[in-house]
C-alpha cells in the first residue's frame, strides 16, 4: 500500500518497499538526495514496509533503499513537481545490501493519476521555454489545459466608472491571468508565487509575473482541489522560482521584433509599427557549498507596437454637414422647443418629429451647439468607406524592468527560503479604455507602477513521516493609473461650454483639463475621466502540518492575510457625456444640437478598503485498499466584505434612518450606524466547505475489462465533490468611490445641454451646480452625528451604488468524474466530465428602476426620463417614474449576491511524450450559463429569468495541441555535426467555435431607466428578436453582418426587449504559433539556441473575440464584424546557456 503528502510549494514521495512476493519489508533505510543542492532526507520504512518523503522542494532526486538480506537499489532521476504526489513501490532483491542496483526513471514516461482527485497539469521550465510566447508571460500558458478560456472577456467598456478599476495589468502590458477557468467568473482565479497570494484583488487577476527563466514550474489546479487551498473557486495557479545548486548556471537572452516582420492588420490600412526587444538573464549557484545557494534574474522589455483600433463607426460625410437621414426622435419638451424656434426663425412644438422640424433631414448650422460642432472636429474622418474608420498608426510604448533574487539554506530550524521580486514599468497607452479613455487617436494616458513581493518560507521536518511548512509574504503595488497626456491643455471654454456659474462644467482638475470625455455608440473621445494613485498591500501567512500514520495521511493548516487598497482618486473629475441619440435618434445628430442622454460628474475624495481573511483545513489521504484511495477533507472559510477605514461606505435598508447622519434621506444608511457594520453586510462564521474524492485504480486479470483497463496501474476512475467558497471581490465596493456624503457622483435627472449640463434640456430646470464639492469630517461617531451635511445639494441621489447589507460570500459546487488510461508507457488518455454550479455571485440590480406603466400614462414621459417632474391628466404631480428608494433617489443599483451560474463539460487530453518529443492534444465540449459574466452586467429586478443567458467566455468546441518535436536533420544527412544536431519545432495549434455576440439596447425604450448603474455606461435593456432565422455569418472576409441584422428591433416602449444578452455566437478561432529553434553546443556547459517565432503563422484572419461583433443596436455598424485579432507576427531570439 502507499500512501502519500500534499505540499504547498513543492510535491512529496511516497510508497512501499517490498520482496519479491509483494509483502512489506519493515525497517528498511531510504536515502534521499537532491541532485542539485545535494540536500539528504531520510525515511524509514514502518511495519506495513510504508515510507513518505512528505514536502519536498521541487527538483530531480536519487533515491538509495537498503534492507538487511536484500541488495541495495538505487533509484535515479525522479522528478518531483509542485503539487505533486510521486508513488513508488520499491521491490527489492535477494543478496547482499553491498550489491546495489540501479533503476534509472524510464524516459519519457507518463504516469497514471491513482491517488489525487483533482483536475489540473504541470508546465515545467522546460515547456515554458520551448513553446512560442507573445511576451514571454507564464499566464499565456494557462488556456493550453482543457477548461481554460484562451483570452478574456473582459472589455475595457465592462467596469469603468470606478476609480479603483483603473485595468492594473502587471509588467505594464503583461496577460493577469483573468481567464474563466471551468466556467467560473475571470476574477475567481487564485494565484501563489513560492506559497505567496499574489492576486491582485480589484480586478482578480495576478499581480505579479516573474521572468519567465526564473520559473522553475508552474500548476494550474482547475477542478476539485484538496481543502488546503481556499478563497477562490475558480483556478488555483501556483508558481515556483528556480533555485541555485551546486554548479554555477544561467542564461542571457535577447528576443528582437522588427515591423518588418510582421503582416498587416485585417482592418489596418498600413502595417502598424511593432518594434520589441527583450533581454536579460538568469544566473544561480552556491554561495557555501551543500549549505547556501542563490538564483536572481533580470528582465528588460522595450517596445513600441501601433495600436489598432479596428473598424469604428464615425460619422458620414452628409453627417459632417449636417444632413441626417434617421431622424426618428421627438422634440423632448418646451423648453428645447423655444430654443429651436429661436434658432431656426420658424415654429417648432414640444413632441414634433424630427423629421418636420428639419426637412429632408438637413439641420441648419444656425442650431449646432458650439461644443458639439467642436467636438465634431476631433472624430477621425472616414478613411475605410464613408462611415467607417480604422488606424494603426498610435503606438503604445512600454519600459519595464524587472528581476528577482532567491536564497536558499539549510539551518538548525529547517530548510529556508528568501525571495524577493521587483518590477517598475511605464505604459503609454493610445486608447485607454479601461479609465473610461478614448478609443479613437489623440487622447493617450500614461500608466506608471511598482510591484514587489518579498517572501520567507521554512519547512522543518519534525520526524521522517511529519513536516511543518511556513510561510510569510508582503506582497505591494503602487500604480499611477490613466494619467492624461493627449488631449490635455484644451480649455473647456474654448470648446464652447458654458460657464459654471451658467449651468456649465466645474473645472475640478485643472491640470487635466481638455477635450471633454464622450460616449458615442461606437466609440469613445476625449481626455480620460479616470486617473488615480493606487496602493495595494497584501500580508500573507500559512502554516500546515503534514503527518502520516499508516495508510492515512493527515494535514491541518490555514492561512491568513491582510488586504489594503489605498485610493486616491480624480474619477470623472471634469465630467463625461453619453450621446446614444436619445433625441433625434441619432447620436451625431444629437452631438450637433447639443442634447445628449446624459452628463456625470465626480467628486471623490482618498478611500482606504480593508480585508482579512482567515481559511483553516483539516484533510485525510486514506488509503482504504491497494487500489483506493480516499480524500476527504474540511475547509473553514472566514470571508469577509469589505469596509473603509474611515467608514466611507453606504448601503440601503428601507424605513431605517441615519443616526450619523440625521439628514439624510430614509433608507440611506452608512457603516456604523446602528445593526450597520463596517462591512456593511455581516460576517459569517459558517461557511464550511466538505471536500471528498475517490480514485480507483482497478485491477483484472484477464478478459474483456483487462484489455479495457490495461495491467494494474494502467487506469483510474477518479471521483470528486467539494465546496469552494470564493473572496468577495474588492470591486463591489470599489465602484463606491464618491458615495454622499464622503464624496458626489452627480448624474443629469433628465438629457440635459451639451453646453450647460445642469440644464435639463426638455425643461430647462436648472439643477444648479454642485461642485466643487466640500468634504465632511471624519470624526463622527453616534455620541458626535454629523447634522451639518446639506443633503439637499445630493438629492436625488443618484448613480451610486451600494453594497447590500444581506451579501454573503459567493460559492461554488464542483463535481467530476475523470477516467484515465495508459495506452502505452509514453501515451496517456484522460476523459473527464466536469461540472458546478455557482450561487450567490456579485452582480448589480437596479434598486429604484422606473415605473413602466406610470410613464405610459404620463403625458411627455419617455425614455431617460425617469427622474423629470410630471402632470397626469388630473393635474397630479410626479416627481419622475421611479419605484423602490423614493422620490429622494434618482437610478442606484444594489450590488447583491444574488446571481447564479452554471457548467458542463466533457474534457478529454491525450499525452505523448518520448524521444525528445512532447505532445499534448485536448478537446473540451461545453456549455456555460450564468446571469451575468462581471460585476457590470446587471441584473433584472423585476425577472431573474430575463438576464439567464450563456456566458460571455462559453465556448462550445474548444481544441488546443501543443508539441515540442526534435527535428531528423541529423537523419536526413547522414551526419552528425554542430550544424545538423539539436533542431527543434514547437507550438501550439487552436481551433474554437466563437465566443457569444452581447446585445445591447441603450434606448430605454424600457423605460426602466437603468442607465447611471455606477459601473458603466450600459443599459439592462436588450433588443427585441423578431423570431426568424438569424443567418450566422462567421468569416469576416466576406464584409458582411456576423448575423442578420433585420431580425432585431428596438424595444417596445414599456417593455425589455426579448432577446438574450448573449443568444448566438460569433466568429471562432484558428491560430498556429510556431517555434523553430537550432542549439549550438560551445563546450560541454555553454550553448546557444538561435530561435524563429512565428504567432498566426499562416497570417489567418481571424475575427474572434467578445468585442469582434458589434452587439449595440444603436450604433450604425451594429452587426458589423469590426475587430480582427493580431495578423502574424515574428521574433527572433537568440540565448546564451552556461
């Protein structure tokens, strides 16, 4: 029988020594050395002939066994990963234990899974290497495992209102991992370097990556984990550093990129710029022999790359000049109706036709408002066909150096570690999106940051079968984020906006003041409305206990960690405008008339959210039979929402009023007011999550099933259930960044004017202006209520969320079955089914939607009119539409854990590796259902089943091979030298069916009025489907629709439209990455490999994607095919191993 360890940072050996008849040898001695470090570990073997090597660091090992009577045998080259769980049943031989036998690892050989039940595979260093990288990143690895998204769905479009959501991708450009693993939301994914939580916990994704030559392995646990690891349930990724040895070694590297390598983008009109090189090294060795070793790192990246912004939607040249053909909209109300009339010289009524007002479509300059006839200029002219615009002639720039330095000794404590990483950057990015910035030329940000991380591990081993392993971390990020740069030092008033004191925008950062931000359909303009200072901190500590006793083995442990998110936000500081044609029904007809949808502007001052975490586990490897094992387990989860340190945070609870602050509105509550946490939401103690799986190694003699399932070890059949709890994420209360009283989110309560947005442009109310804007004290208490606050400068409130004060952690029931078969010693199949469903997922529902059938009734009320003053026939007054807060509320939505989500899959991966060669081919089928993919997309108050659509990642048919394959040169000539030996082709191949087109109906012809969630500028809205057949197109090169456009309307008024928010799916995946690669060997200890990279190496034009397709209705390309992915792109590389 054999038992064996689990191990954080490294993996452990286990198994039985045994005769020739198979019974236990008691007694007997094992030796175990690490090849590298010279390290020994030592085991005895108990009365069942069982010995364990539990947490060992990862690496190749010897192994010397000896027994009275029997010959020594020496077992060689076993290789130990992260995560892993080596068995090894020792037989030895009669004779004399001075004869010793040698067993070398057989090459090339894969291993059946017989004692863990979890899903998930090691990449080693050598893998990393080998296959093409577009940035040399580990985390561009993670989708080469079934399960795995390849890219993310997030759009810089899906959370942007919120300062703390400023797009933090490490090393300045660098892929964070946020890939939906197993159907699970892309922030649900845990990252550890060296046992260390590096998750960036705003956006979910890792907050470091170290160089990819200072990774020694890396493991991506996709699927029913053991309960030692926690908080997250979607992946665990963990990543372990190269250590020095005995031997001196390293590497220098140089990876160079031309322009004139590369092809042109599908939509470019030119090739785009792309100029790379990155370079470094690596270098390791022993400081005291046998004692103290060491291993740093360095990295340097430099590029320049134009950036595309695919096909965009702009203006027609009749538009330019005033000449619309579309005008479908109404004159909104009297006081828009009198300034017409002024303009125009003739006549015009409230709730005339657009179409009368402005015969054959021609709008006179005489009624262009002065900042929408300036604004006007700075949208790109068409350059495609008329309407259309593409460009890759902005580049992105980016400086990033980085590097790391490990020790590594043995002490009187035990064996310790030291590790510290460091990674500056600089990113000029033309098309900020993520800060809510432009998506065409001209109004770039800068992105500056440090992360470092500074770890401590120590693993004593307390007797042979119990080892104890520690570990501390500090983990800190200090980013600058979306800083303006173009488009800045262009006043306001030049621009033709009024004056504050008119009605006009506050200048509230003057040093940013330029180009006002606007929201078109298609695209977005002007200065970025998102520039902050963020400060992340995170301190880390684990311990766990491993113990084996007979054929169980035993662990306990837990993790705690502090989490800081220190804000100092200028967010939507000089105001941003959404123009969907909310007026005319045009959006570029709106602009020249100056009536937008709608105007916000911020004012929020420093916030600073706090997190701890606690997370205990108790688990048992049993192994109840030879051929069973049984792992069963408990994990305690203590997760916790969020608070601010100064209590700068607000929820909503119907009929409580603020005893903090006695003015505001009834409902509005703030942390600690009474039965109001600092959390807002309570803390529960009870979320304990069972773990238990079973693996089956079968065993027939003979017939049918033994030709089924091979010899004893060829097969498993694997089994597993468990809970996993997951963090709530920081996001859900960082959207609340200017929440009244600690700061002002103000949002228009109607259309406003372009020039005066404080004007409602239906009425002409004056809603007067609210900034700038004081910020209250600190120092309140219930003995010291704050009775100063003017509320009357917030109501109604509006625009601003709230955490739900009855959240609860989100959580996750995973289930597989997984069977395993060796076909032959070099060939493994795995078919796995997989599935889980999820509960209590973060999402946003409106907490104060319109009343459709009151606004029906109301004479003038309409789409974004929600919140503007009506008379019924009766002469009765309504303060807007809206239902749930009161009239003292405008559009808020509540962030609840109320969403659920659902996941099926049939995975299969077959494994070959011999000869030099490596390949791995896997096929997932699969289908992903939730109601809602990130915190942005929002939820129906009125109909769960409304927003119950497939998720943004599902992908139906999903196929990824990788190989590493030595090439027969030397064969083919005949000869053996410098120039035939050590060639060498790797790669990746993908194909995949698309992902699923998003539709959007930003109209609010709902009348719901959902526009202003805190989060972005999306409606809940979708079209109305007609019913007929939506005629897929998936190949863009043939310039039409990716689908029917005709068979989509907008909705009725009143009513959500019927479509899904994801329905059909678009355009799919068919990439090759190829890696050719020829070593020169320089002595017996130095080469140099001499690398070509190809990515899309046969220039596919591909038109994947969740933004490929333009899902909008409003937007004139709606339909339209508009983003392609990258066209082929090369590098060369050449690298120094000594």
């Amino acid at each position: 029988m054999v038992v064996h360890l689990w191990a954080a940072t490294g993996g452990s050996i286990s198994g039985a020594v045994v005769d020739q008849s198979g019974a236990g040898i008691t007694g007997a001695t094992l030796t175990l050395v690490n090849n590298g470090q010279k390290t020994t570990y030592h085991a005895a073997t108990n009365g069942q002939g069982l010995f364990s090597f539990p947490n060992l660091p990862v690496g190749h090992y010897d192994l010397t066994t000896a027994a009275p009577g029997f010959s020594t045998q020496r077992n060689r080259e076993l290789s130990v990963d992260t995560d892993s769980a080596l068995q090894l049943d020792i037989k030895l031989t009669m004779g004399s234990d001075a004869q010793t036998v040698d067993v070398e690892a057989e090459t090339g050989s894969i291993h059946v899974e017989t004692s863990s039940t979890h899903l998930g595979e090691v990449v080693s260093a050598a893998e990393m290497t080998a296959l093409p990288l577009n940035g040399r990143s580990y985390t561009d690895l993670l989708a080469i495992q079934p399960g795995v998204a390849p890219i993310s769905t997030l759009l810089p479009s899906s959370v942007i209102m919120a300062g703390v959501t400023g797009g933090i991708d490490p090393s300045g450009d660098a892929n964070p991992g946020n890939l939906s693993i197993n159907g699970q939301r892309e922030s649900a994914n845990g990252f550890m370097v060296n046992g260390i939580d590096v998750q960036e916990h705003m956006n979910g994704g890792a907050s470091i990556i170290p160089n990819l030559d200072s990774i020694e392995e890396f493991r991506v646990l996709t699927n029913n984990f053991d309960p030692e690891y926690g908080n997250y349930d979607g992946g665990i990724v963990t990543v372990v550093s190269k250590t020095g040895n005995n031997h001196l070694h390293g590497s220098a590297f140089e990876f160079f990129r031309n322009t004139a390598l590369d092809a042109r983008g599908y939509f470019d009109p030119t090739r785009s710029a792309y100029n790379q090189n990155q370079f470094g090294g690596a270098i390791g060795g022993p400081v005291f022999k046998d004692k103290i070793f060491f291993f740093t790192d360095y990295q340097g990246t430099r590029t320049t790359q134009g950036i595309s912004t695919g096909q965009v939607s702009v203006p027609t040249n009749a538009q330019r000049g005033g000449t619309f053909d579309d005008l479908t909209g109404f004159v909104s109300g009297p006081y828009l109706a009198s300034l017409l009339t002024q303009e125009l010289g003739y006549g015009v009524s409230s709730g005339e036709a657009y179409t009368q007002v402005f015969p054959h479509g021609n709008i006179p300059q005489s009624t262009w408002s002065a900042p929408g006839k300036t604004l006007l200029g700075y949208i790109p002219v068409s350059n495609i066909r008329d309407g259309e615009f593409s460009s890759s002639a902005n580049s992105q720039t980016v400086r990033d150096d980085k590097g790391s330095a490990r020790l590594d000794g043995n002490s009187r404590l035990g064996q310790l570690n030291g590790y510290y990483f460091v990674d500056d950057y600089r990113l000029d990015n033309p098309y900020p999106g993520s800060v809510a910035g432009a998506s065409i030329p001209g109004f770039d940000a800068l992105y500056i940051g440090r992360a470092q991380l500074l770890s401590l591990g120590l693993t004593n081993i307390i007797r042979s079968n119990t080892v104890n392993e520690l570990h501390v971390g500090l983990l800190r990020n200090n980013n600058i984020i979306g800083q303006p740069k173009g488009g800045i030092g262009v006043s306001l008033a030049s621009q033709g906006f009024a004056p504050s004191a008119n009605g006009g925008i506050y200048v509230q950062a003057p040093q940013f003041e330029g180009v006002e931000n606007v929201t078109f359909p298609s695209f977005v303009m002007g200065v970025p409305i998102t520039n902050e200072t963020q400060i992340n901190n995170t301190y880390y500590v684990s311990d766990g206990l491993s113990r084996a006793i007979g054929s169980h083995t035993f662990k306990v442990g837990g993790q705690f960690h502090i989490d800081q998110v220190n804000e100092h936000p200028n967010a939507t500081f000089n105001g941003t405008f959404n123009i969907n044609g909310t007026e005319t029904g045009d959006p570029y007809a709106d602009l020249l008339l100056g009536t937008p949808s709608n105007f916000t502007q911020s004012s929020g001052q420093p916030f600073y959210l706090r997190n701890r975490y606690v997370g205990l586990y108790a688990q048992d490897s049993w192994r109840a039979r030879n051929d069973l094992v049984v792992n069963i387990g408990l994990r305690w989860d203590r997760i916790m929402p969020w608070w601010e340190k100064y209590n700068q945070l607000q929820t909503y609870i119907a009929g409580q009023q603020s005893v903090l602050y006695p003015g505001a509105p009834p409902g509005f509550v703030v942390a600690g007011d009474p039965g109001v946490p600092r959390t807002l939401a309570p803390t529960t103690n009870k979320n304990f999550a069972p773990r238990i799986g079973l693996a089956y190694s079968p065993k027939f003699q003979n017939g049918l099933w033994s030709r089924i399932f091979g010899a004893s070890g060829q097969s498993s059949i694997r089994a597993s259930y468990g809970i996993f709890y997951t963090a709530i994420p920081g996001l859900t209360t960082g959207i609340m960044y200017a929440v009244p009283p600690f700061g002002y989110n103000y949002l228009s309560p109607g259309p406003p004017l372009l020039a005066q947005p404080f004007i409602t442009a239906a009425t002409g109310l004056n809603n007067g202006q609210r900034f700038p804007f004081p910020f209250p004290s600190h120092h309140i208490s219930i003995s010291n209520p704050d009775s100063n606050v003017n509320w009357d400068n917030f109501t109604p409130i509006a625009a601003d969320p709230f955490f739900d004060h009855a959240a609860r952690a989100p959580y996750t029931d995973n289930y597989m079955l997984s069977i395993q078969r060796q076909i032959t010693s070099q060939t493994l199949l795995t078919v796995s089914y997989v599935g889980n469903q999820g509960h209590h997922i973060f999402t946003l529902a409106s907490a104060n939607p319109g009343n459709q059938g009151l606004c029906l009734s109301l004479p003038g009320c309409g789409p974004f009119g929600e919140d503007s003053p009506y008379t019924d026939g009766s002469g009765k007054t309504y303060q807007g539409t809206r239902a749930g807060q009161g009239p003292l509320y405008g559009e808020n939505t509540a962030d609840k854990s109320i969403a659920n989500s659902n996941y099926n899959a049939m995975q299969t991966t077959l494994r070959y590796h011999a000869h030099g060669s490596e390949v791995s081919l896997s096929y997932t089928y699969a289908k992903s259902i939730d109601q809602g993919s990130n915190l942005g997309e929002q939820f129906d108050p009125l109909d769960a089943r409304h927003t119950r659509a497939i998720s943004a990642w599902d992908m139906k048919h999903a196929f990824i091979g990788s190989y590493q394959v030595a090439l027969p040169v030397t064969t083919l000539f005949h000869r053996s030298n410098r120039l035939t030996a050590d060639w060498s082709l790797s790669g990746t191949a993908r194909f995949a069916s698309g992902f699923p087109v998003t539709l959007y109906d930003n109209s609010d012809d709902s009348l719901l009025g959902t526009l202003g969630n805190g989060a972005n500028n999306y409606l809940l809205d979708t079209p109305r489907y007609l019913g007929g057949p939506l005629k897929i197109n998936t190949n863009g090169r043939t310039g039409r629709h990716a689908f029917d456009t005709a068979q989509f309307a907008y909705e009725t008024r009143g009513q959500l439209g019927n479509a899904k928010r994801r329905m059909f799916y678009g355009p799919g995946i068919d990439n090759y990455d190829i890696t050719f690669k020829k070593g020169l060997r320089l002595t017996e200890g130095a080469s140099i490999d001499l690398r070509m990279e190809a990515f899309n190496v046969f220039n596919h034009a591909q038109f994947y994607g969740p933004a490929s397709v333009d899902g909008q209705i409003e937007d004139p390309a709606f339909g339209a095919i508009g983003h392609a992915a990258d066209p082929r792109l090369m590098q060369l590389a050449a690298k120094f191993n000594f």
